[in-house]
C-alpha cells in the first residue's frame, strides 16, 4: 500500500523537545482520547494538579470512523467539530437494502477537532509521553508510571490507553484470543448523504462494512467479531466496490466485553475497561460516558468528599451495572452471524418500522444516555488555539503505526 509506506508527519515532540518527565501530581491521566478527556473535563475547576499524558499530541492520531449520537455533541459543547448529520441508517445486505428512520440522529465529526473543544473545556495539564507500564510502588498512597520519559507518580491514576489495559495487573488480553474484534478503515476524499453498514459475508462473515461519510470525507471499513478474520482484504474490496481510493488508512483492536473498572488502586475507563459496545461496536459515547462517571467520582476525591478506596468502589459499582446491557448485547453479537445470509435482507426489513427502531434504539441510546454528561463544568481554562497548535497533518497515513494496521 502506497500510504503505509509515506513516512508520517508527526506533531509529536522528538529528540531534544523529549525532556525528562518526572515527579508526582494529583492525578495522572494516562490517555487523552475520548476517555481520558472526558475525565480531566470533569476535573476542570476542582483545583487538582491534573497531568494528561500521550504518546501522541491531544487529537493527533484519529482513532475512529468518529460516529456518534449528536445529543451527546450537544451534551458537551462539542457542534463545532460536527462534519454531517443522518436521520436513517442504510442497511446493504445481498438479499436487499433496508432504510432505519433514526428516532435521534447521527453525526460524524472531525476527531482532532473534537479532541480541541473538550481539551479547550479542561484545566489540565498535557505531556507527550509513552507509557511502558507500572512501576513498583513509590509510597503508600502513590502510585508510579513508567513512561519513556521518566516515572510519573499521582496517588489517583486513570488508564484510558485503549484495549491494552497496560496499566492492569495481569488481566492483560493478547490477540487474537481475546473478546477483542478487529476493525479497519480508509478515508478517501468523497462524499455520500447516508450513514450506510453492509451485513454481507463478502467483505465479512461476522461483522459488518460501514461507510460514514463526513464532509469531504468518507471513512469505509470493515469490522471483525471474529479477531481472527483480517480484514484488511476486504475494507479494500469495499473501498473499490465504492469506487474509493484506498487511503489513510486507520485500525485497532476494538475490545467487546466490559472489565472491571478500577483494579489495583487504577482506575480504567474507555476500551481499557471494555467499554465499546458490543454488536455495534459503538465506544466513543461510552467512552465519554464512563469518562464523566470517573472524573466525577475522581473529583469527589480531590475535593475532600471520599477517599480513593471509595470512589474505586462507587466506580466499579457503576461500572458493573452496565453489565447485563453489554452481556446481552454480546449475545446478539454472537448470534448475527448464525441467522442464514438469505433471511438477512427480510429480517432487516420487518426490523426497519418505525416503532421497532424507536422502541429498540430508544434502549440503546439509554445505556448511555446524553443527559448523563450534564451541563459544563465550571472553571475550565485551557484556551483552544493551544490545543488546535498542536494537531499534525491530516495527510499522514494514521493508521500506519498501530498494532492492526501492522497486523493486517
Ligand atoms: C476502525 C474503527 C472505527 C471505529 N468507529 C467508531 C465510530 O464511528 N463510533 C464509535 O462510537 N466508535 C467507533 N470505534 C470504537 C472507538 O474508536 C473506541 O471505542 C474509542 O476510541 C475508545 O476511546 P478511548 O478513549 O477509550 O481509547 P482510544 O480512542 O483508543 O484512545 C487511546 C489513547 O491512548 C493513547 N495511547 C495508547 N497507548 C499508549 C501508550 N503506550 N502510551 C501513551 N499513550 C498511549 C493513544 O494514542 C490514544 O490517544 C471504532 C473503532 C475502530 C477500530
């Protein structure tokens, strides 16, 4: 692949601009993506020394086809970042297509935009950083973090890295033999008025092909639920049956099964702790969603209210009751791919009336709902011309550093 092969261009600091990072804060949030943005949101104003550390500059590296509930842009402040709005979702299968008249629209947007509005709403601090893992303890209370440059302790610790969970101690997963899918797109220039999915075994036998346009853009892939499946073959074959070029690519291991919230003094939120919903594949909004849910409990904390222990237990409480909703989602994950090609297309069809879609989105957007993410808080500081300087060049291939990308 020609993109795979340019060399990016980074935002991140390199060589000298790499100075040693070490010393203890308040909290330490490992991650800055949707998860650990949304945490250090909620901490905006409390007071907290709140350092955000990435091995990429906040919104750097997009790591999705960036679909999500508009109410939940509205929730946060975030329309301008908005890049398209869908009131159906078009289902492509062989045996017929199916229109889904959304009772809530969809929007895609713009991710490194996006990244800026919420880090524009926080009062933290950012470091490029990668993180190696734990370090033994520093001290009672703290807790230490191994970075490539230096160790970095807070005594309140969050992994919102991704799926790797590498702040976990081991309950790590290793693809392909985890509840992890696999998931892979281009974003040709283009452009498409539908949100559109392919339930179709030719691009894959468990899983679905998407196509979200996004202004100029159009974001196609494929998604596996089988992590053995590669998918790179055929997010191509759909990219060409589209007429699209296939480039900037963008992939990653998505996990499929909700962990445990807090383990071993950290606390976990966005697809550290499994929290991308199952069948769809949805995490953005979950991602924020149990983001809002940490920091607030975080803030509890540095403003006196409970101690560490207790909002690790609140959290996980929190946490696990979400269990049911994404157990039976997996249930339906995994009987998809058994319903016969052919009574696809029907099925879809019947599924498509009005008041099913209403009735059956309505619960799905209730397990993490937008009024959840409540008004702004108060206090927030970081001007958003900073966080916009930092961003890279749109043209670097995205995906070509991360790990599905290698492993396709
Ligand atoms: C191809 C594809 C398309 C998708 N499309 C959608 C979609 O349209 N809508 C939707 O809702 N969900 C989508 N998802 C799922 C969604 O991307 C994830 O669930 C979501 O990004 C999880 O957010 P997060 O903040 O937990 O993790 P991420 O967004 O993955 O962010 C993790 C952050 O940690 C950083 N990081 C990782 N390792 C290290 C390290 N060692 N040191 C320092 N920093 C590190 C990364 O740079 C990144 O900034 C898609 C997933 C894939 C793979």
């Amino acid at each position: 692949m020609d993109t795979l092969c340019v060399v990016p261009v980074r935002a991140t600091k390199r060589g000298e601009e790499r100075t040693p990072l070490d010393g203890s804060h308040d909290v330490l949030i490992c991650g800055a993506s949707f998860a650990g943005l949304a945490v250090a949101r909620e901490l905006a104003g409390s007071g907290a020394d709140v350092l955000v550390i990435d091995r990429y500059e906040i919104g750097e590296r997009q790591t999705s086809a960036c679909g999500i509930p508009t109410l939940w842009m509205e929730a946060l402040g975030l329309m301008d970042a908005e890049r398209q709005r869908f009131d159906s979702l078009l289902f492509h299968t062989p045996h017929g297509d199916a229109r889904f008249p959304l009772p809530f629209t969809f929007s895609t947007f713009d991710y490194r935009e996006l990244c800026a509005l919420l880090w524009a709403q926080c009062d933290a601090s950012f470091e490029t950083a990668k993180v190696n893992g734990r370090r033994p303890a520093a001290g009672d209370r703290e807790i230490a973090v191994e970075t490539d440059r230096g160790a970095i302790s807070a005594p309140l610790v969050v992994d919102a890295l991704g799926w790797r969970r590498m702040l976990a101690s081991g309950d790590g997963y290793q693809p392909p033999d985890a509840p992890l899918s696999r998931g892979l797109e281009v974003h040709p220039e283009g452009t498409g008025e539908d949100l559109e999915l392919w339930i179709d075994r030719r691009y894959v036998p468990a899983g679905y092909g998407w196509s979200f346009p996004a202004g100029d853009e159009l974001r196609i892939g494929v998604g596996s639920f089988d992590p053995g499946f590669h998918v790179r073959e055929t997010t191509e074959l759909l990219a060409e049956d589209l007429g699209a070029d296939r480039v900037r690519y963008q992939g990653n291991w998505i996990p499929h099964k909700l962990r445990r919230g807090a383990e071993g003094g950290v606390f976990f939120a966005g697809d550290s702790a499994g929290h991308c919903l199952p069948l769809s594949a949805e995490g953005i909004r979950t991602a924020l969603y149990f983001g809002i849910a940490l920091g607030r409990e975080l803030r509890g904390v540095v403003e006196g209210r409970q101690d560490r222990e207790t909002a690790a237990a609140r959290y996980a409480e929190f946490n696990d009751s979400h269990e049911w909703k994404f157990r039976w989602m997996l249930r339906v994950q995994r009987l998809v791919p058994k319903i016969p090609p052919r009574v696809v297309g029907p099925l879809l069809r019947l599924l498509s009336a009005r008041r099913l879609v209403e009735w059956s989105f309505g619960h799905y957007l209730e397990i993490a709902p937008p009024e959840f993410a409540g008004s702004r808080p108060a206090g927030s500081a970081n001007d958003q011309e900073g966080a916009g300087d930092q961003q890279g060049d749109a043209d670097q291939p995205p995906g070509a550093e991360r790990d599905l990308v290698e492993a396709e």
